[in-house]
C-alpha cells in the first residue's frame, strides 16, 4: 500500500474550482482509503473560525475530527457543566492540582478573550456544534489534558514542576496582559503551548510532551478511524476534516503518513503515566526522624525534654497549617482542622492536611451553584478567590498544605537543635 503526502498549499498543488481552504494553512494526506485533510488553525483568528464554517458548510467531509479531548469540549460547548461538579469528590480523589491547573488554563483563555474581543478555541467550538448540527461523523482526538498535564510534569523534575506550580498560582490570582509574544504563539499554534509557556520557561521536555507526543497521539487517533471503519475496496474515500492547530500541521501529517503498525499499543504509550512508588520513602523517613527524635528526647533527657520536643513539633506544624487556612479564608472548623491535622498526615501516605481541610471547608460552606457560575469570573480578580466558596476551597487545599510543609522544615530544624543542646 502506497501513502500519499500533499502540501495542499504548494505551488504545485492543483487549482480548485471552490476551496473554502485555500488561503488557510493545510495539508492532504490520503491512507486506508481515507483522505484526511488536516487545517491548521490559529486558536484567536476570526478567519480560522471561517474558514472552518466553510469547510464544514462545503458538504466536501463526512467526518470532522477535532484538537480536543472530552473535559475540554465539554468546557468550551457547555456553559453549565462547570456547575455539575462535585467539588467533594474532586478532593477526596486527589485532584485537586489538576483542577487549579485547568481553572488556571481557563483564567488565561478569559484574558486572552477579553483582550482579543475573540473566545480562544472558538473555531474548535464551531467545530464540533456544526458537525452535529449536520450529524456528521465527529471524533475528539486530542489526549486527556489531565494526562498532558501529568506527563509534562513528571518530565520536568522537581524545580521543574515547583515552578509550574507557582506559574498557575500566578495565573490564577494575576489579571495581567497575556504578552504579545504569547499570543502570536497562539497565532502559530496551540493554546496548551501557550498556557504552559505561561506557567514555565520553555524546555525540550515540555515541548515534547505537549506538541510533539500529541502531533503522533492525534495522527494515530486519526489512522484508528479509518482502521476501525475501513472503506470498502473500489469505494471513494471517505473526507475527513481534522480542524488542529497549525503548529500540528506538520507533525501529525508525517506521523499519519508514515506510521504504521497497530494503533492502540501507540495510544497507549502515550497515555502511560508513571506510577508514584507504592513504598512511601520520604514518609517513613520522616516518621523514623520524628518518632525516633521524641524517644531520643524521652530516654536522654528525660520526660521534660520529651514532652518539650512533642510540643514544639505540634506547635510549629500546626500554627503554620493553620495559619495557611486562615489566610485562605477558611472556616473556623477548617482552621481547628488544619491545626489538628497539620502534625500528623506528614506522618502518614495516606493523609494530606490541605485535603482534610478542605474537605471541611467545602462541607461547612458547599459552594452553591452561583458560586460555580461565577467562577470564571471570579478568578479575574483577587477579592473573587476569596468570595467565591470554589476558590476559597481551593485556596485552603493548597494554603494549608503550604503551610504545613513549611511547618515540618521548621520544626524538624527546632527538633535537631533541641537534641544537639
């Protein structure tokens, strides 16, 4: 079997009669019977937005793929689903992060609107609501961003991720102008790139995680359609329209002409996450450090040293945990939680005190369904994280657990000078 690559914008390429893609960044490739014509986008340009109307209003394809997973079509086409989660739930399953990172990718994209007078991803949107309008065959093909999202973490390293980490608290709580360089980033290609550049200076691993694995994840999400549903022989091809950022042109059009084997066994490489090891070291080390260092107290220096290395040991994990919930605004149950807790989950795998707090916090005030809906607009503003009941949760997770790290430093410091007098 041969596999055809046309640059549909070569010079050499044949004229149209009527080609709504014809001034738009776009390639041709043709496999299992299947012509895929890939449109590159640019995720704040009216004319992509267009140009995609007018491709899918062409009656040309009979299949539309588009650059997004599930949670984020769901986002960009469903103004309520926001509303329908179940804050509780996100916590007691550990996702937390990841939710301030998509509320903090959600925040970039509101000031990018704001300041552009155009919806990042509107075209993607038109995408998908006119290829169901038209009940055409439509596919997300995009991976999970909640996977891209631990990928590229787990790629970055410890410094990697810390700074990562304080790019999304910046985003999330800064109303600053996206910068110029920013958007014409976006201009080029790809809204995740743009919002991770954001969070982070730009590295090989993060360029490899967000566009060059998911150039081969989508390319192969695209070959599965015509694997899973292949055209019979003699038959015309199938059109698919796969509406992608232009900087996937590219990429994905070599990885969907030249790959070859089975597609899932690729799919599912790219989609493996490296589990954490089941045998929590840093805990049990610092359990034989603190637990050893009160015996150590009790036995040397008999029960008033013992008891004073307990006390300062609570004192200081606990007042700063707590101190970090009260920062964030918490409840003052959630505070009493923070300042019980923070001496005693660093002790064990299983618990985190910003969780517990947070748990708390999200039972004694539930955010309302207003609070979800004015969410988006909330995060513009740093009074809005402590009004709305969703943030000030979210503040109290991340706060608290802020708090009570620094705590365990501090008091592991207080502890060793104490056993060295």
């Amino acid at each position: 079997m041969t596999d055809t690559d046309l640059d549909a914008t070569s010079p050499d390429a044949a004229p149209q009669s009527f080609d709504p893609l014809h001034e738009q960044p776009h390639q041709i490739v043709e496999r299992y019977g299947v012509r895929y014509t890939l449109l590159g986008t640019a995720h704040v340009s009216k004319a992509s937005l267009d140009a995609v109307r007018a491709a899918i209003d062409s009656g040309a394809y009979d299949t539309v793929a588009v650059e997004l997973d599930a949670q984020r079509a769901q986002a960009l086409t469903d103004p309520d689903a926001l509303a329908r989660l179940d804050l509780v739930k996100v916590l007691r399953e550990g996702k937390a992060a990841l939710f301030a990172a998509n509320l903090g990718l959600a925040a970039y994209q509101r000031r990018l609107a704001e300041q552009l007078g155009i919806e990042p991803g509107a075209e993607l949107k038109a995408a998908v609501l006119d290829a169901r309008e038209r009940n055409l065959g439509l596919h997300l093909i995009d991976r999970d961003v909640g996977l891209t999202f631990k990928r590229a973490m787990q790629r970055l390293g410890w410094w990697g991720r810390t700074k990562v980490s304080a790019g999304i608290m910046a985003s999330l709580l800064g109303d600053d102008e996206v910068s110029d360089e920013q958007i014409e980033n976006l201009k080029a290609g790809d809204i995740l790139e743009s919002s991770f550049s954001e969070f982070a200076s730009e590295s090989p691993e993060l360029y490899e995680t967000v566009i060059a694995e998911r150039d081969r994840y989508m390319a192969t999400r695209l070959r599965e359609i015509a694997l899973e549903h292949p055209a019979d022989a003699g038959a015309a091809p199938r059109e698919v329209l796969a509406v992608v950022g232009a900087g996937h042109l590219q990429g994905m059009a070599k990885h969907l002409a030249e790959d070859d084997g089975d597609a899932a066994p690729i799919k599912a490489s790219l989609e493996a996450v490296k589990q954490k090891s089941s045998f929590p070291w840093f805990t049990l080390l610092l359990a034989i450090f603190v637990l050893g260092g009160f015996v150590w107290g009790f036995w040397r220096g008999g029960f008033e040293v013992g008891s004073d290395l307990v006390l300062q040991w609570v004192l200081v994990t606990g007042a700063l945990g707590a101190l970090g919930c009260l920062i964030a605004g918490g409840h003052p149950l959630s505070i009493l939680t923070a300042f019980v807790a923070s001496p005693i989950t660093p002790l064990h795998p299983a618990l985190a005190s910003g969780t517990l707090s947070a748990l708390v916090e999200a039972w004694v005030r539930k955010p309302t369904y207003a609070d979800f809906m004015r969410l988006r607009d909330d995060l513009q503003s740093v009074k809005g994280w402590w009004r709305n009941r969703v943030a000030r949760t979210l503040l109290n997770f991340f706060l608290t657990s802020m708090g009570t790290a620094i705590g365990v430093w501090a008091g592991g410091a207080k502890m060793i000078k104490t056993l060295l007098q």
